[in-house]
C-alpha cells in the first residue's frame, strides 16, 4: 500500500495534529470519550478525529466506533471537513458529519479555537447482533460539545440570566451573580454572542453498511430490496421481501430499473459516453493482461491497441461488448444487443439523479470491478482489499492513471462520470460523427431491452 500512500490516494488530505496544544485537546476528548489517551505527539486524524496510528497503538481501529455503530468524533479544526472517512460502517456516516460542520461553522470555528469538540452520531441501536437489528437504525442525532461542557454551561448561563432579569431583587443576590461570574468565565458573553449548535438529526433509510459482509439497504423506494452482493448466507430474518446477492443480476437490474434509480451512459445527457466507455475497456485490457507480462510505464493510446491485438484471444466479454458499443456511438455501427445477463450490463449504467445516486453508484462499483476507476471514487474501501490481491503491473497502471487523471481535477472527474447538470451548447468537434439514434425498437424499453423476469 505504500505507493497508494506516496502517490495520495490512501490516507491522503488527513488533518495533521502536531503541536502540542492540539495533542492535548485531542487527549482530553479522547479521555472524555473513550478514557483512553495516547502517547504520540504527531498523528493524523480523518473527518471524525480517528487517527490510524492511534487506533495500532490502542490495538483498536473501532477506538471512536465502537461495534461499528453509534461513531463518535473528536473536532479539533475545521480543516477536517474536507479530509476523509477512514474504516466507514455506514455509507451516511461521512454526509452527515459534513452536513453537521457545514451549518454549525462559525459555533464551531469559535468552539475549536479554545478546544475539541467531541460528540456521537446516536441511534437507538448499541449493537448490531443481527441483520434485522440494521432496521432498527430510522433516525440519527448529533450529541456534541466541548471537553470543557462550553455548551453545558452557556446553557446554565443563560438560564440564570434570565432569572436574574425576571427577578425583582436580582441585583441583590450576591450567591446568583457570583455563579455567573464564575461561568461567564468559561463561557463568555451568551446574551452578545450566544454560541450554539443546531439540533440535528438525519434519516438513515436507504444505506451501505459493511456489516454481515456489506449490504446496500434500501427502504425508501417504491419498491423495497437489500442487495448482498457478498451472499445471501445468515439474512434470513431481514424484514423484507427481497434480498439479492451478486448472481441474481436479472433481479437486481429489474430493481434498478423498477425505481428509476439508473441510466445508460449513453442515455446519460451532458457527457462524452463513448470517451468514457473506452476508458472502461482500458481497465478491462488491463485487468486481462497485467499478470502476462510486456506492461511498461508510461502507457500510450497505441500502446494499450497493440495490447489489446495480441492478446485479442484472451479478453473478455465485456471488452468486446464494448467496444462494439463504442463503435456504435462513435461511428454508427451495428448497435449491440446488451441484457442483465451479460457480464457488461452493469458497466453501461451510472446513477440516475436521484438523492440515492451516491448510494447506486457505489453498488455499481461493486456490481463492475474491473471499472477501477469508479471502484476508487464511489468504493474505497473495496478498493483497497482489492488492490492487495492485484498483480505488480496492474498496481502501477493504477496508480498512475489515477494520480495523472483524477487526483489533478477530482471535482471534474466525478462531475464527467456522475453529474447531472445539463449539457453545455458546444461546437461539434471536426471530424468526428453524429452519434445515431436509439434504434426504435429498444426505444420503449430501455436501451437493453427489457429485464428478464424470474
């Protein structure tokens, strides 16, 4: 793993807490929290404050989420809203903990500039012992505040004001205004600058959790699934009706299909489709040939066609899938014939715009492996323990591509693949090809024909 950590794409953009005063904010939350402390002057921490050399020191990479359920977090800066989440349980764990930072900022710029934050993202539910228990999680809240009880005592603080103002004789008790001395010390002027942070809470109903080998849950849809791509092996008391694992395919893109959760790429308005289909069948050639021998750094177009030429025999399906369907969008050829039974389907589909579509496309991810670069955007986690079984070749193929390709424009990139704005009006490109219609007779039911029923 240690080219992914040299090249920033494992650990990268973590918040480093190196002097001394932050070590201590840190220890005193981590007490507060955990009671446990560490003995290290220099670690880095992810968007909740879990620090990977802390959790080796401890022995403990759940030290802030213990059970995977119910995280906790430790906020020492507001730089840490842009770092990552490391060892995710659940899928909204991170959005929720932006949405957090993002409407309590200037509470928690002040806060933090004399202390850590620590909190608890809290569901009713303490341990996951069973699937069924996953249907318990309806509802999560933020319960936050400093180390010190800022929040705790600016609340008893302006409680005693207002007592001291509705009281006639307020002036005159001494033992009243002595304790609020004594906690506007603490808390400054409530009345000039309350500090507060909102009361939030965030509905959890469609979901990935890594729990029972990770499972994508989805409840709020017009028609109710859990996907186990992992098996469906000790999911029998899941109180739903359908639950798919990775070889029910046809069901699982009937259920896509069915709540409008997915689109082709090539339906997909605004994007270059056939540029980034070909980019799929790069990953693909690659994921064929890297254990064959003859990979060089540095490879080039022609380099990866005269790859492809000799070892033609030995690619896949979906290679040739498509590239036919390239040669369609590109130049008009013979528009192919692609259902949820062929091992190319799911590489054709990205999210529809919908609030899910962070949710989907990280399924997809898992539904189309080879596709590393989507894997690293929408899934890192599966990435990472796929990454350990690739052979040398394929490592360095991906690591340079995703360090020249996506780490220079992350936001573009995800915005090319994922996004839903609507197109910009351009110049067509010379040379190039008017894509042709949609053939009318997959028109009505999608551009791969209709799913196959059981």
């Amino acid at each position: 793993m240690n080219r992914l950590i040299r090249a920033g794409l494992m650990f990268g953009n973590l918040f480093h807490v190196h002097s001394a005063a932050l070590v201590e904010r840190y220890n005193r939350a981590l007490h507060h929290l955990t009671g446990h402390k560490t003995t290290l002057t220099d670690f880095y921490i992810d968007i909740s404050g879990y620090s990977p050399e802390i959790g080796e020191e401890l022995g403990d990479p759940l030290y802030l989420n213990h059970k995977g359920v119910n995280r906790q977090f430790i906020l020492l800066s507001m730089e840490q809203r842009t770092a990552p989440l490391l060892n995710t349980k659940f899928s909204t764990s991170k959005g929720i903990l932006q949405q957090f930072i993002a409407d309590n900022e200037a509470a928690l710029f002040a806060l933090t500039a004399r202390d850590a934050v620590a909190g608890e993202l809290v569901n009713s539910v303490f341990d996951i012992s069973s699937p069924a228990r996953l249907f318990d999680i309806r509802r999560i809240t933020i319960d936050a505040d400093t180390t010190a009880g800022t929040l705790r005592d600016a609340d008893k603080l302006a409680d005693m004001v207002d007592r001291f103002r509705d009281t006639p004789d307020g002036w005159y008790d001494d033992v009243l205004i002595a304790q609020m001395i004594a906690l506007a010390g603490k808390t400054g002027d409530v009345v000039r600058n309350p500090v507060q942070l909102k009361e939030m809470s965030f509905e959890q109903r469609n979901f990935w959790t890594a729990h029972f080998g990770g499972l994508y849950v989805f409840q709020d849809v017009e028609h109710p699934a859990v996907i186990a791509p992992a098996g469906k092996a000790g999911l029998d008391d899941i109180p739903l009706q359908f639950v798919f694992d990775a070889a029910q395919r046809n069901q699982i893109a009937h259920f896509l299909r069915l709540n409008g959760l997915v689109e082709t790429i090539v339906e997909a308005r605004g994007i270059r489709s056939a540029a980034i289909l070909r980019q799929k069948m790069d990953f693909i050639l690659i994921d064929a040939v890297a254990g064959e021998g003859g990979m060089r750094d540095g490879l080039t177009r022609a380099d990866l066609r005269r790859l492809a030429r000799r070892h033609a025999d030995r690619l896949p399906p979906e290679f040739h899938k498509l590239g036919a369907l390239v040669n369609w969008a590109e130049n008009g050829g013979t528009f192919p014939a692609i259902d949820s039974s062929d091992p190319v389907y799911f590489y054709t589909l990205r999210a529809a715009d919908t609030p899910d579509a962070q949710l989907v496309n990280m399924l997809l991810a898992e539904l189309a492996p080879k596709d590393i670069r989507q894997l690293f955007i929408c899934h890192k986690d599966l990435f990472y323990a796929t990454y350990a079984r690739w052979p040398e070749a394929k490592r360095a193929y991906v690591v340079d591509f995703l360090e020249a390709e996506y780490l220079v424009d992350k936001a573009g990139v995800r915005d090319a693949l994922f996004g839903h704005a609507p197109p910009l009006e351009a110049p067509p490109l010379p040379r190039r090809k008017k894509p042709p219609p949609v053939p009318n007779r997959v028109a009505h039911a999608g551009p791969w024909g209709s799913a196959k029923r059981r």
